[in-house]
C-alpha cells in the first residue's frame, strides 16, 4: 500500500505553548491529511484537511467564522485534495473512502467534496456530536455544519470492525481494510473518538493529534496549561501520548498531523519552502 501525506494549509502558533520549554518564537503547524492507495481497497484518504469550508466561505456561523479569524489558517492551494489527486490524474469521484480520525474542523472541513465515499470513523463520538448542544460542540472545538448531513448512511464505525494486535505496546486496534495493514489505535483525550492509524508493514504510526509537535509527546517537554485546556481529558491524553512515545522508542516511526518539520511520506509542496 502507499501511504503519503498532504498538507492542507498552515496553523500559526507559538513554540512555547506548544511544548514546554519552547522559545517565543511563531511556528508554521502544517495541517496533514493522508492519501493511501491499497491494491484491493483503493483510493482512501485519511481526514481531509482544513479548507475554504471552515475559513473562507460565505454563511458560516459566528462561531467558526470566530474560530478560523482567531486561528489564522492559511490554505494551500496545491495542497488541497483536489489539487493533489489532479497532479495524479484522479478526481474527488475517484476516493472510495474516508477514515475521519476526529470530527475537528481542520480533519472534515472539506468532507463535503466526496459526497458518496465510504466514512469510517468513531460512531458514538459522531452520535455524542450531533446530540449535543451547539455550546458543548464548540466547546470541544466541533462545528456539526462542517460534517455533512447523511453521513450516518455511508459510516462504518471503527469499533465494530474485527481487531488486531500490534507490536510495541500499541495493544489492539481496528483492522480497516482486513488484511493487518491499516489498523485504527484509539488515542483517547484530545477528542472525541480520537484515533491514530498503525500501518505495521510500514513501521508507521500516523498519531495524528496525540501531539502538535513531536517533542510535545514527551512529559517533560509537553505542552503547558493553554493547551491542555482544550482537551477532551487531560489524563487520558497523557496516557496515549505516553503510548506513541513508547511505539517511537521502541524503533517505530511517527508522524503527527500538525508538526512542522518535514517527514518522509510527506508529499513535496513548494508552499511548504
Ligand atoms: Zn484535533
């Protein structure tokens, strides 16, 4: 299977909120979402990035047009899934599904463009969201308007799905395709039903946001109270980040959507220079 990463946009942040001991200086975060082709499965994307439905278009809320003025998003345009799949001469039509790690506006914010592709994702968390009050939903960062209506109808919930081992104490998770090479890990506590993708055969765990920065999963150099606060749970959080630091030390490779440095799946961008 081939496994490569895009990055959407760009997210402006301090370094010293985002791992402790960081200096004062701002940081690029990239917004990462994943293109997977499986022999048998297909085109799969992993989140679909931030995009013009969460910073830019006419008629969003207050909330999210509050949302994305405060965090100052910069969309790439050759990182959109569309301008990616074309460099390979596919279309939107072309993706048979999405793995939707979390419901976070920087992960679904372009779900709209693949209107019959499969969703695979944490059904209690997309029940929890859609039953909750617009208050607790932005609370929690969610903004229900960027996840399309119907979606229930072409969802497979990870939790269903048979579950397999994996090595260096990642315990078991979600075999998505069958065959042991996409296998969903819950990494509770930054979201609801946030998850991370173990690819075995790679020797690649996509953790996704269990951190903003790499050095963000270490104890000693995680981030300080202003982010924590925006957590689902603090406690849970720490645990998997402890998890993926584990799976890192024991040899395994880790990508994080929103760490700014460069990593070897990533797709070359010029934006990114
Ligand atoms: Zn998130």
């Amino acid at each position: 299977m081939e496994i490569s990463f895009a990055n959407s946009g760009f997210v402006p942040a301090p370094e010293a909120v985002l791992r402790r001991g960081g200096a004062w200086r701002w940081r690029d975060l990239r917004v990462r979402y994943g293109v997977l082709r499986h022999p048998e499965q297909g085109l799969w994307l992993v989140d679909t990035g931030i995009g013009p439905q969460a910073v830019s278009a006419q008629g969003r809320g207050l909330a999210l047009r509050a949302y994305a003025g405060a965090l100052r998003y910069r969309l790439s345009a050759e990182g959109a899934p569309e301008a990616v799949l074309a460099q390979r001469g596919l279309h939107p039509r072309d993706v048979a599904g999405v793995i939707v790690t979390h419901f976070h506006a920087d992960h679904v914010a372009r779900l709209d463009a693949f209107p019959r592709a499969r969703i695979v994702a944490h059904g209690p968390a997309l029940t929890q969201i859609r039953a909750a009050g617009k208050l607790a939903n932005l609370r929690h960062g969610v903004f229900p308007g960027l996840i399309p209506q119907g979606v229930e109808a072409r969802l497979t919930c990870v939790t269903g799905l048979p579950h397999v081992a994996l090595p260096h104490g990642l315990g078991k998770g979600a075999d998505l395709f069958g065959d042991g090479s996409c296998v969903a890990v819950d990494l509770p506590g930054h979201a609801a039903g946030h998850f991370g993708l173990a690819f075995p055969g790679a020797g690649l765990l996509y953790a996704c946001d269990a951190a903003w920065l790499r050095e963000g999963l270490l104890p000693e150099t995680a981030p300080g109270l202003p982010l924590r606060l925006v957590l689902e749970d603090r406690a849970a959080a720490a645990r998997s980040a402890a998890r993926v630091a584990a799976w890192q030390a024991a040899g395994g490779q880790v990508v994080l959507c929103h760490d700014p440095e460069p990593c070897a799946w990533d797709l070359p961008q010029t934006e990114a220079l």
